[in-house]
C-alpha cells in the first residue's frame, strides 16, 4: 500500500485564499482560555467537553437516585410529594440514560477512537464540535423544567400514552414539563444521530495504513457497532416524539384514544429505540473491558474475531427483541413466543463474550490494578444482571415480575454494574495518557469497594422486594407489607455507593492536580493510542503509524528497528507534503447550536415566533459555516519534536 | 499525493481507507437512518389503516388521483435532471450543471405547488384536517415529512446554484457572501410569488374569473415573479471567472444522493399511501 497517499486529512487547502478572506471567517486560533472550547474542532477536547458534562449530569442524576432512596427508607414517608417523586424517577432515569452513560461512553468515542485506528481527527472536526453543543443544548432543555413553574417532566422516562397527553397535564394552563421533554429527547436524538455518523465515516475511512477491520482494537469495534444502532434505533424515537409533538402542539390524534388512537403504537415505537438504546449503553462498555482485561492479564484478547462478531450480534439482535418490554400487554401466543425465543437467544453471544473474557484471563499473570478491579467487578456484576434477564426472558415468569422492583433490581445491575463499572474502569484506564497523571492504586482500590459493596447492598435487596410484590415508581407504601427491612437496607447501600463515588471523584480531581506524573504507556498496553504522550499532541501522531498487527503497539514495541526506520521514512515524506495537516477551529457549529437551543426552547413553550427566530440564527450559522471552508493549517511535529520518533521502552523518558 | 495535480477521479478518493470519498459515505450513513425515519412513518400510516376508527373518512372519496400521479411523475423526471447536473460537473461543465440545477428545483417546485394545492384542496373543499381524524393525522403528517424533505433539497439545490457563481478573484470573494445572501433571498421571494401566483391563477381559473380577475386579485405576487425572474436571469449573466468546477463534484453527487432517495420514498408513499387504497 502506498502509505504516503494516507495523509488522513482532506487533501482540499484553503491556502490560496487565506489572505483575502473576509473579517467574519477569520478562524480562531486560540489554543487555552473559553475561545479555544467554544470553537474547538479537535476530537480530544470535544471528548473532554462530553467527558465533564457527563459526569456532571452522573451526579444530578444521584442526587435524585438518593433522594428517591431517602423517600422510600420508611414506609408512609413524606419527604417527597408524589409529584415531585414522579419528576424524580423520570428525571433519574431520563438523565442517567441520555446524560450521563451515552454522552461518558461518547468521550471515549472522542477522545480514544481516533487515536486507536492512528487518525489525526475525526471525519468531520467542525461536525463533531456541533454535535456536542447540540448535547448540552438537549441537555439544558431537559433540565430547564426544574427552574421553571412547570416542573420537570413527569410522565417517567418511557412517556407512555396516554401519560404524555395534554389532559394530564392540567396542573394549569401552560404546563409545558412534557414538551420540554419532548423537545429535549429529540435534540438529544439530533446529536446522538450527527455524532454517531462522524463516528462511522472515521472509523471506516480514516484507519492508518494497515489498519484492517479485523486489526482495529474491540473498543472501536463496539463504537462502530453502537454507532450504527444509534443512527438506526434513534429514528423511531424521534418520529414517535414528533408525533406526540403534533398531538399536543397542533391537534392530532396519534395516541388519542378518544379519535381512535393506539396507546400501544406508542409503547411498540418507544421500545423500538429503547431496546436498541439498551446496547447502546452496554457495548461501550464491553469495549472498554475488552482493552482493559489483556493489558492487564499480560495476554493477547482470548478470540478477538468471536468477540468482535458477538458484538455485532448483539446489536443486530438487538433490533428483534423490543416487544419483551411488552409481555403484559396482551400481544398474542405467537408474537409473545417469538419475542420470547429472540431474547434468550442474546444470551448466547453475550455469553460467548463472558466466556472470551474468561480465556483472557486463564493462565494470565493478573495485575489486579484499579481499572482491573472495575473491569473484574463489570464482569461478575453484569452477569448477575444477565441472569435476571434470562428470568425475564421467560413470558410467563416475566408476567409475574412486570413493574416490580425485580426489574429494578435487573437494569440497575447492567446499568450500575455492567455500563457505569465499564465506564468507571475506563476512566481509571486511559487517565494517564489524558492527562499525564495516574491515579493512586490505594485510593482508587478504596473507591471501588465502597462502590462496589454500597452498589450491591443497594440493589441486591431489590430482588427481593421485586418478588415480594413491591410494585415501581410508588411514592409510598404501608409499613405491614413486609417491605421495611430491606427498603431500609437499600436506602443504606445508596448512601454507601454515593461515598464511594465521592471518594472516586474526589480522587480523580485530586489526581488531576496533584497526581503522580507518569510517562507514556504505563500499563505497558497493546493499542495505538499509548504509542504518545500523555496528554496526547494536537495533532496525535507526529508520524502516521503503519499497522503490522492486531496489538499494533505491541509490535512497534517488539520490533523497534523496523519501525523507527519506517517512521523516519514517512517523517520525511510528511515534511514533504508540507506537514501535518489539522483543521482550523470555528465559531460557527456552536453559534448554530445556540440558534437550535434558542428556538427549540421557544417552540417548546409554543411561541412560534420565537422558534423561528432561533431557526434563523441556526440557518445563518450552517450557511457561514458552509462558507468559511474546512480551512487548516500545518505542524511540523518531527522538526521541533524533543523526542525522537523511534519508540524506546516504556515508562523511560 | 496532491489531488490539484491531475484530472479528478470522480469515484475513488486515495486519501480514505476504502477509497469512498467521507462526503459520499456520511450521506450513505444520513439516508440509512433517513430510511428509519419514513419507516416508522409509513408503519403509523399503515397501522392505523388497519384499525380505522368508526366514521374514518374513505381516502378514495378524498384523493385525486391524476393530480398525485402527475406530480410522482414530474418528481421522478427531477432526478433524472439531477443526474445530468452532477454528471456534467464532473465533466467541469458548470454552464450545464446550473442549467440542470434550476431545472431539478423546477421540477421540485412542481411538486411541492402540486402538494401545496392537493393540501389546501383537502382541507377546504374535502374537510380533511389534521385534528378531525386519524387518517388526516397520519396522512398530512406523513406526505407532511415528505415534503420538508424535498423542500429541503429545493433549498439545498438553490444554494449549490448560488455557489456556483462564487468568483475565483479574493478579492471580489470578500464581498461575495453578502451577494449570495441576497441572491438567497431573491430566490426566495421569487419561488414565493411564483408559487403563489400559480396557485392564485388556477383559483382564479377555477372560479372562472379568467387572467384579468387573476391579476386583479394576485398583482403583488405575479409583479414580484416577473421582476424576480428578471433579476435571477440578470445575476446569471455574470462572466467572471468562478471558483466552481470539477473539485465540488462530490459536494453535488452527495447532494444528487439526496434527492435521489427522496424520489424513492416518494415511490413508497405513493404506493403506500394513495395507490393501495385503489387496489
């Protein structure tokens, strides 16, 4: 392969024209201060920018899991109204889902991909910026509600007919929680959507030579896969929300039972994306233990090919299956059935996964490291919940458990355990080479187990009260069902894994400041993304790296001399070309998505003369940002490198 | 390594992976979750076919069926005219590329005049609103998407036209955004007044009031296209050399994708929607 003609930039220069170019497409160059986030195009930082939102909104999001806890640890308690415990379990899970875990698993997405198929930037820089504004401008309609009279939104996260329609929203005139919801799920939709495109259209198109599909490490395998399940499943959601838009904005009668209109379509519609949605939070997940596991069991990934296919599987599979949220429903024998079977049958890739995971670590020389520790616990605790979901699996016992705290107990188990474990490792994991620190071991350990027990203490007595009869999203129940103890109990676990998130973020502040400075590669790992420093350059890799293998770094560690020579080589053809290629920044995708948020929030409180005006200024940015051109200018990483670009050993500088 | 050097090979980018250009695979990747979208659509239209509720209109008693096909038809021909522009600017031939363009933009016009009309007509004369049943629900909001969509193009084609005349001096680039935010708006207001004008004439047909009562009542709307096409036509005459060419090849193929699947879908909707219920 020609490795030269793979600059991985688009080879277009705005160069001819820079001089004469108009005030109002003059690029920012501000690399620190507030200009150089707002108008950032490289994928690093966007990745921190959904990085810290994410877990902001993580911390919203328990803050009202433990003030749900603290009104369920007595019965008859009185601490919340029903209504404010209704916004809290729908804005619990509304912000878990979309807030946190989708946009944590995104600034992997960001920030990890690209350096681990050895691109310079995403496909689309000022796209991938965009997407992210458009993030928070969902997120920031979502949570408006709670600043406003109208409340937060209310109907739970499922917003199911006829819960949603406009006669349950007659606390007054003008109660606009729900369109708020609805406005804010679809711009969250628009950017997931947008995000996840970019995501493709990198992974397929901008891989270092070498790079095949069947090199590229799990994790972005798994981002590729979700990618695809989030361009594919957010659509229905979408257009079930514009539905109920139409209905309670301009009078249609989609889910209006008295016109005619199907509760159940709305329910098929919602689960349609909401199942997908489901691996949506869980492969990145999977991902990140897939990179964690061998680095630290000192051993290739046990059958790398079965891991990425089951993968996939999972998520095809996982676009089958919707209707078992359904089971109750009154379906039919035969839909029941085959719903039925379909999610039984996900439990054999998925196992095929634990078993693969397994084989890494037989026989390995474990190092039971924080991100290990995360990565074990993801592994023993999602099973537990894959286990209660093969009971759901079952029609007939699932019509037992159907809205009882079993399920709770279930999804908080691959939600907690499986995706907010997976995520917790990877931050641990790719810390140092975000910020060049890494975290202590005691504390970190420290964290664990408090998250660890406080996690299991809080939901493990759930099972219980599920099969007790403990129906969900109750406010209150009476003290002789024989629910008191372990409510109590769970209430105290709540407690206990709130501290032990303290003590992890605490950590991890701390560490970010004062932290041990650790050179590059630390966990002596097998993926691209450690072949830099940490924190990484602007422009990643002041050499493209030839791929020779599936552990690509393990071998440019094995084989130095091969390597240094080549990398000289393509130094001195990158000079040739000019340099390294980057993007320039620009104003232009956060201006649009300031017109978005202006106008969305607008139309969401029907003022309609508003939302055009915010329209407006989103059009004016799209067309500026059209006109200004990808722009770009060139670094020349290797002239004024301080180090040289063969690769020595790790942890030496 | 330097794609100036050279002719362009329209169909294989060296600097991606897989040799598809990025442009033409994220507009694979859009039409992909498009696709969803008008199939959850379509799926809501056909549920509630299925389960009308008592008193439902029949949709027989309410289309007019020569009208629709002629529409689909001056739709599909749209794409060919698509086709042909992108094909000539591959070639470099921008004088035909824009011929090509403001005949897709057309053609789309057609189409959304007729859509406009065939709504209007539903509306008053029919008494099928979007709130009195769930047919009127699930058909205006369908057929409603549909048209944004080829709306949509109709803006994104009109854009690529103005693009197409962006001079290749910088110094005359400067002033040019501005010019093109006019032109924009010329476009606008013509496509405006001629569609209304159009529609005010077959009113104006229809109640038998002939030209003169047309322009009695539409002066303002017909005045406004005639001076508006003249202003186009006038723009259009600019001979300075532009910055347009074979390079935005893939900018009006990725934009012909576009159209081109919202052609498709027509198809279905057609078929779908108005055909099926003559079966």
């Amino acid at each position: 392969m020609d490795a030269a003609a793979q600059s991985h930039f688009t080879s277009k220069e705005a160069g001819h024209a820079v001089t004469k170019r108009s005030w109002i497409f003059t690029r920012p160059t501000a690399k620190t201060g507030l200009i150089s986030w707002l108008t950032t195009v490289d994928h690093k930082r966007v990745g921190i920018l959904y990085g810290i939102s994410a877990l902001l909104f993580f911390l919203v999001g328990g803050i009202e899991a433990l003030l749900i806890r603290v009104q369920l640890a007595v019965p008859n308690n009185t601490f919340l109204a029903h209504q404010t415990y209704n916004e809290m379990f729908t804005m619990h899970a509304t912000t878990m889902i979309f807030l946190a875990v989708m946009p944590l698993s995104a600034a992997f997405f960001n920030y990890i991909m690209p350096l681990q198929i050895g691109a310079r930037d995403v496909a689309f820089p000022r796209l991938n910026g965009f997407a992210f504004w458009v993030f928070l401008a969902g997120a920031i309609i979502l949570n408006v509600g709670w600043f406003v009279k109208s409340g937060a939104p209310d109907s739970g996260w499922f917003g199911y007919a006829p819960l949603t329609s406009k006669a349950f929203s007659n606390q007054f005139a003008g109660d606009v929680s729900t369109d708020l919801w609805i406005m804010g799920l679809q711009i969250l939709g628009v950017s997931s959507v947008i995000g996840s495109m970019n995501f493709i259209i990198t992974i397929i198109n901008m891989r270092a030579p070498g790079m095949t599909m069947m090199r590229v490490p799990v994790f972005t395998w798994m981002t590729l896969v979700t990618a695809f399940l989030i361009i594919l499943s957010f659509p229905a959601i979408t257009i079930a929300l514009v539905e109920l838009m139409m209905d309670r904005s301009f009078g249609t009668n989609f889910f209006e039972v008295s016109a005619g209109g199907l509760p159940i379509l709305w329910q098929h519609l919602f689960w349609v994306f909401g199942h997908p949605e489901v691996y949506i939070l869980i492969l990145p997940a999977m991902g990140i233990v897939s990179e964690i596991l061998p680095t630290f069991s000192r051993k290739p990934l046990f059958g790398y090919p079965i891991v990425v296919f089951s993968g996939a599987a999972i998520g095809f599979l996982g676009f089958g299956v919707w209707s078992h949220h359904m089971f109750t429903t009154g379906m039919g024998t035969v839909a029941t059935a085959a719903f039925s079977l379909a999610t039984m049958a996900i439990a054999v890739p998925t196992g095929v996964k634990i078993f693969n995971w397994i084989g890494t670590m037989w026989n390995g020389h474990l190092q039971m490291r924080t991100p290990m520790m995360f990565a074990l616990g993801f592994v023993w605790m999602f099973m537990m919940g894959g286990f209660s979901g093969i009971m759901h699996a079952a029609a007939p016992a699932d019509a037992q458990q159907q809205d009882s705290y079993f399920v709770v107990a279930h999804f908080h188990y691959v939600l907690i355990g499986g995706s907010v474990f997976g995520l917790l490792a990877g931050i641990h994991y790719w810390f140092p080479l975000m910020f060049g620190r890494r975290i202590g071991e005691a504390w970190g350990k420290l964290s664990f187990w408090v998250i660890f027990t406080g996690f299991n203490v809080t939901f493990f007595p759930m099972h219980f009260l599920g099969l007790n009869g403990m129906p969900r999203r109750t406010a209150v129940y009476d003290g002789n069902m024989g629910w008191n103890d372990a409510n109590l109990i769970a209430t105290i676990g709540a407690f206990t894994l709130a501290i032990g998130i303290g003590i992890y973020f605490c950590v991890m502040v701390y560490t970010y400041f004062k932290g041990e400075k650790v050179a590059r590669d630390p966990w002596d790992a097998r993926t691209l993304e450690w072949s830099i420093p940490g924190p990484p350059p602007e422009y990643n890799f002041a050499v493209t790296p030839t791929v020779h293998a599936r552990d690509a770094f393990w071998y440019e560690k094995t084989n130095p001399d091969e390597i240094a020579k080549e990398k000289s080589l393509h130094a001195k053809e990158d000079e040739a070309h000019g340099g390294v290629h980057m993007p320039s920044q620009s104003w232009f995708p956060f201006m649009a998505a300031v017109g978005f948020l202006t106008g969305s929030l607008f139309f969401a409180n029907h003022h309609f003369v508003g939302a055009i005006a915010g329209g407006a200024v989103m059009f004016l940015g799209i067309y500026l940002w059209a006109h200004e051109g990808p722009g770009g200018y060139h670094v020349h990483p290797t002239a004024d490198a301080e180090e040289p670009t063969g690769y020595g050993h790790s942890g030496k500088h | 390594m330097s794609s100036h050097a050279g002719p362009i090979d329209h169909h294989h980018d060296h600097t991606t992976s897989t040799g598809i250009p990025n442009k033409k695979l994220f507009m694979w990747a859009f039409l992909a979750s498009d696709c969803m979208f008008f199939g959850t659509l379509i799926s809501t239209h056909l549920i509630y076919r299925l389960h009308p509720p008592p008193g439902s209109p029949s949709p027989k008693s309410i289309f007019s069926i020569e009208l629709t096909s002629f529409s689909t038809f001056i739709l599909l021909m749209s794409s060919l005219l698509m086709a042909l522009a992108v094909n000539a600017l591959q070639k470099g031939k921008v004088r035909s590329t824009r011929q090509n363009l403001l005949g897709t933009v057309f053609f789309g016009m057609i189409f959304l005049s007729c859509q406009v009309y065939e709504f209007s007509h539903f509306v008053h004369e029919k008494g099928l609103t979007l709130s009195n049943s769930l047919f009127g629900s699930t058909f205006y909001v369908l057929t409603g998407t549909h048209g944004c969509h080829v709306a949509i193009g109709v803006l994104w084609l009109v854009l690529m036209y103005i693009r197409s005349f962006k001079p290749a001096d910088a110094d005359e680039g400067r002033a040019w955004l501005l010019k093109s935010f006019f032109h924009l708006i010329l476009f606008a207001v013509t496509i405006v007044a001629s569609v209304a004008s159009v529609l005010g004439f077959v009113h104006a047909l229809h109640e038998g009031e002939g030209f003169g009562g047309f322009l009695h009542l539409h002066a303002l709307a017909f005045g406004g296209m005639i001076a508006g096409l003249v202003l186009l036509f006038l723009i259009s005459r600019q001979k300075t050399p532009v910055d347009f060419g074979e390079a935005n090849a893939i900018d009006v193929e990725s934009m012909g994708l576009y159209w081109h699947f919202v052609d498709i879908v027509w198809i279905v909707i057609f078929t779908a929607v108005y055909l099926l219920e003559y079966l």
